[in-house]
C-alpha cells in the first residue's frame, strides 16, 4: 500500500476519533472520508452550493441488484448531458465531437466475481459497440482505477441518486 494512503488512513482515523471525542456532529456530517483506492482524494466536504455537473465528485449509493448494492460510493461525474456515451467492447468514452477514453471494463474482479458491462446497445454486454446521447439528468460516474465499481456496471445514475456534491480537500 502506498505510504501517502496509509497516512491519510491514519489522519482519517484520528480525525474521526476527534469529532467523535468532542461531539462535533454538524462539522463531522459535512465532511466525507473515502479510504478506497477509487478516488485521488480522502477528504471531502459537502457543498450544497456546488454545481452538479461533469467532472465534480459525488457522493452515490449504490445500485439495487449490483456487485455495491446500498453501499456509499464516492465517485466523478466522468460524462454528462449533452455529450454522448460510446461504447466499444470493453471500452467507455465520452463524446463532444472528439472522444475521450474514459476507462475499460472488467470481465471479473481482482476476486474472481463475474461482472457484467453497462450495456445501452442491446446484445452481447462484452462485445457490443454504439453511441447513446446522454438522457437530461443522467450522470455517468467512474473512477481512475482499473478495478473500479461504477456505471462501467451500474449504467447512468440519476440527478435525484446523487446525496451531496462534494469538493475535495485532499
């Protein structure tokens, strides 16, 4: 494990005994702490004033009858309404007129657990190729990991599946 993850576990931990300590409930319900590798940041607080919109870090939960079922996600809005979603095999990107790879899904995890590719196209989930606009107030949210659990899997969240818009602090 990285060293800079450990410390940000351990500041976690001792950040989280403090307001645990102190009684600091509204300040401790306003700020978010990811200990997975899925996200650059540890730290985030709630923002209500920030924007939902693409490239902002959401705070999600996750989807009924997926591999995260009821979990709390932390994740980036990685494509969003107007652009269009393409989808190649395995592989994700977000268009506006030139495409961006957005990241490659898995057949399984690093477990063995079989996985299934989000697939707007209809047919085979692990071959099949097309591009679908994206619906207003869908969102579809990634991480920059390789093994990350998002709408490679889950598909497009909605607007009202978001809990908080988040800004990270680090």
């Amino acid at each position: 494990m990285e060293k800079k993850k450990v410390y940000a576990r351990l500041i976690a931990g001792g950040i989280l005994f403090f307001f645990l300590l102190t009684g600091l409930q509204s300040l401790f319900s306003k700020v978010v702490i990811t200990l997975d590798k899925s996200t650059p940041f540890t730290f985030y607080l709630k923002n209500k004033e920030r924007k939902l919109e693409e490239l902002s870090f959401v705070l999600v939960r996750g989807k009924k009858n997926t591999f995260a079922e009821g979990k709390l996600l932390t994740k980036q809005v990685l494509c969003a309404y107007p652009k269009t979603l393409k989808k190649e095999g395995m592989d994700f990107y977000c268009c506006s007129g030139v495409c961006r790879h957005l990241h490659t899904a898995m057949k399984k995890t690093p477990k063995g657990t079989k996985l299934i590719p989000f697939n707007p196209c209809g047919g085979n989930p692990y071959t099949s190729k097309c591009e679908v606009k994206i619906p207003e107030g869908k969102y579809y949210l990634g991480t920059n990991v390789p093994d990350g659990y998002d709408s490679r899997y889950m598909g497009f969240f909605d607007k009202k599946d978001v809990l908080a818009v988040l800004t990270p602090i680090f």
